[in-house]
C-alpha cells in the first residue's frame, strides 16, 4: 500500500515508513492512496464473527500486501484481547464501551495495535522515540502499550492542570522507558511542540522520531474495528440500520467510523459531538473553518482548538463540502449541558457516563428524536472512557460513590515522576537531546 501526504507535497511513503515517521515533510497526514471494501460476504455473516474474526478481517484487508497474515493475525489477537460491548441505555439508543482495555479508555485500541505493528517492523538494533501530545487518555494508552518495548523511547506532553488527576497518575508514573512532560499551557502548545520537534532536521536525525498520536497513520485502523463489532452486535439484536455519534477532539476516532464506512459498512448518519470546542460543528453549518484557542471543560480529552485530523475528515469525504455534510452531522454543548444530561441519564436508567460520552450520547438522543428513523434503526454513541477516570467530576454530578477498579487503585500512591516545561520550543529540543544522550549512554 502506498500512503500519500493529505498537503501532496512531500513523497509517497510505504507502510513502514509512514508508521515510523509520523508526519509527512510537508506537515500534512498520511493517508493510503486506497481504501478496499469489505467483501459483501463479510457482513452477510458478520453477525457471527468474533470482535478478534472482525479485526483480523478488516486489517488484513487494508494491510495484507503488507504484512503477512499470520503474522496480522498474532499482532490482532495480541492487541484487541478485550471486549467492546454495546449497552441498552434507552429504546433503539445504545453506549458503545470501549473502556474495557487495559487504561479503561478507548485509546487502548490504537495504542495496543501501534506498539505491536512497530515491534513487527522495527528493525534489531534499531532505536525509536516516540513523541506524544495528550489532552487525557492517549498518553496513558501509549505509556501503557509501549511500556517496557525494546528499542523504543516515549516521551508523552501534557498540559499542566488540565488533566485528571487519574489520568495524570496513569501518564506519570511509569518510569522505565516512558517519561512525561508537563507543559504550562494548553492541549494545543502540547501538539505544536510535538510537531515543531518532527519537522526539525537535527531532532529528527538524533532521535529517529516517530509519534503515537492520532496524526499516525496506524491509529486510525483499529479504530475502526469497533465500529463493524457494533453492528454485528445491532444485527443480533435484530437492527438493520445503525447512526453513530463520536464524542470528538481531534477527530481521530471519527475517522476510524468514515474509514469503515469507505470499507461497505452502511450507517445512516455521523454525528460529530464536541464540547465548547466546537470548530468542526461550526464548520459544517457554515463552511469555515477557524481553529481557535483550546476552552478548558470538564471533557478535557476534547478541548482541542485545531482539530490535527481535519484534514483526514476532508480526504474520507471527497474534499468535498457537500458530501461531508451528507455523511456527518455535528453538535456541541456546554459543561452546564454535559452535567444535566449525566444526571438526566442516572436519575432515569442507573448508566454511569464520563462527561465526553454523556455529551455523545445528548446529541444522539437529540438526532434521534428529530428524526424518524423506524424501529430497525439504532444509535450507538461511543463511550470513550470509564467514569472513575473524572470520578470528581461525575461522583458529585450523580450523587453516588464509584468504585475504582484494581487496576487503577494501584497507582494512585505511585509517586509523580514528571518535568514541568514552559511552552518553548528551544527548551523542549534541549531536553529531548539531552534525554538522548542519557540513553546512550
């Protein structure tokens, strides 16, 4: 497979050098050059698939001139080893959980199946440093996914404060090959620093960079894989149609949805939610798009003022306007509404949501009752992570105690190991250099 540069200003890439480098020279994304469909086959009976069968299928059809298949099969049994099972919450509308991974939040996914298709194409002797902003539960997933690794070094950015206390825990207390970085700003510095390191020539060469953000390539394809395990789930329950709604930040997760439906999986609609980070929604009432500053909310891992996979949505839909609209509908809403519709949703069902699903499932909610879909239609909104990740948010909002699971529980006490940084970029190089110095020697 050959994957391009979403600016087409810099060469075509293979799948190794495309999972390895990242960012394109140009500073656009990488994109394959096809996306095949599904044989119709597929999900005649995919009904009685496996989420493990799915995953293989789906990856093996975009990777398979790439990587030998049983070879696909071992990096998918290895990376998908948890369940992501949907929930009735109310009539024909249903929670997608994907928190049910090792960090208990979606980004396991990516995470899990990145650091093992790396592993497969990294060479012996050969050295990587993964750079990774994070505005929550992707640089948890990554420490998580890359710990202990041979031959690879992660260094996670994270904004000072804006974050979890949770989170913060998962990102910083891993030791090992994993360092975090605690940046004074926003998401956003974090993200520029990250590509202002790429698209330096002397970083580049000293530390054969490479990121683990949804700027990567290899995240998007199993974000996908959830997407077909939720309508073989609805096609047991007897739907035939399915509309998504995708809490969304920087848009990785919803290209993983339009990547499955370029691959023949038919949904009716996309809903992109958002918080008041609401460039993309704005952008499909009005055809412009204005990146702004990052607003800090309560659904912290979506305050993302300039959403880094735009781009992506454009190129999955044609670069055209009128298409994109077709396909996804967008949405936003305040903190004031997130914390209603958690409360709303517990007083009346007993479902638990973080505030990022609670604001995917308002705008599904909200679709579906604007629209008269028949009673073979179901919404799925995605849950991207588990409550007890922003328990002092949700625990005062619903009036009840959650439990935090064992895994978590054990690295509450860990101490922080973390380096406080100003948002400046001559300062961030020196330190990655002098990291990479301390490593070899």
């Amino acid at each position: 497979m050959i994957y391009y540069s979403t600016k087409r200003q810099a060469e075509e890439a293979s799948l190794k050098k495309a999972l390895f480098k990242g960012l394109p020279e140009d500073n656009g994304l990488y994109m394959p050059e096809t996306i095949a469909k599904l044989p119709q086959e597929f999900f005649d009976n995919i009904e009685n698939l496996s989420f493990q069968d799915i995953a293989y299928e789906v990856t093996n059809t975009i990777l398979g001139g790439d990587v030998p298949s049983e070879e696909i099969r071992k990096i998918v049994d290895d990376a998908v080893n948890f369940d992501a099972p949907i929930v009735k919450v109310v009539d024909q509308i249903y929670s997608l959980e994907l928190f049910h991974g090792p960090t208990l939040a979606f980004k396991d996914f990516g995470a899990r199946f990145m650091a093992r298709l790396m592993s497969y194409f990294l060479d012996k002797g050969e050295n990587l440093h993964i750079l990774v902003a994070t505005s929550g539960d992707t640089g948890s997933a990554v420490a998580q996914g890359f710990f202990g690794v041979e031959g690879i070094q992660v260094t996670i950015l994270y904004p000072q404060g804006k974050v979890s206390p949770i989170q913060e825990q998962q990102l910083t207390t891993n030791g090992g090959n994993i360092k975090a970085v605690e940046i004074e700003g926003t998401f956003d510095d974090c993200q520029r620093l990250v590509k202002e390191a790429f698209l330096d020539p002397e970083l580049s060469e000293a530390l054969n960079l490479t990121s683990a953000n949804s700027i990567n390539i290899s995240r998007l394809i199993p974000q996908s894989f959830y997407y077909f395990n939720a309508f073989a789930q609805l096609k047991r329950e007897g739907f035939k149609k399915v509309v998504f709604c995708t809490p969304s930040g920087n848009f990785g997760n919803l290209c993983g949805g339009l990547i499955a439906n370029r691959m023949g999986l038919k949904v009716e609609n996309f809903i992109a939610a958002t918080n008041s980070n609401k460039v993309v929604p704005v952008y499909l009432k009005t055809e412009v798009f204005q990146p702004k500053t990052s607003i800090s909310t309560i659904s912290n891992a979506m305050d993302v003022g300039n959403p880094s996979n735009f781009p992506r949505l454009l190129e999955l839909t044609g670069n055209s306007y009128e298409k994109l609209i077709k396909r996804i509908s967008g949405a936003w809403y305040s903190d004031d509404d997130t914390e209603a519709t958690m409360k709303e949703v517990y007083d009346q069902t007993q479902y638990v949501m973080c505030p990022h699903t609670a604001i995917a499932y308002k705008a599904l909610k909200e679709y579906m009752d604007g629209n008269d879909l028949g009673k073979k239609t179901a919404g799925v909104f995605l849950s991207t992570a588990h409550p007890v990740k922003f328990v002092e948010i949700v625990e005062p909002v619903i009036n009840k105690k959650i439990e935090i699971p064992q895994r978590l529980q054990e690295i509450i006490d860990r101490p922080k190991e973390a380096t406080l940084m100003p948002a400046d970029f001559k300062q961030f190089k020196k330190y990655l250099m002098a990291e990479t110095e301390l490593v070899k020697s």
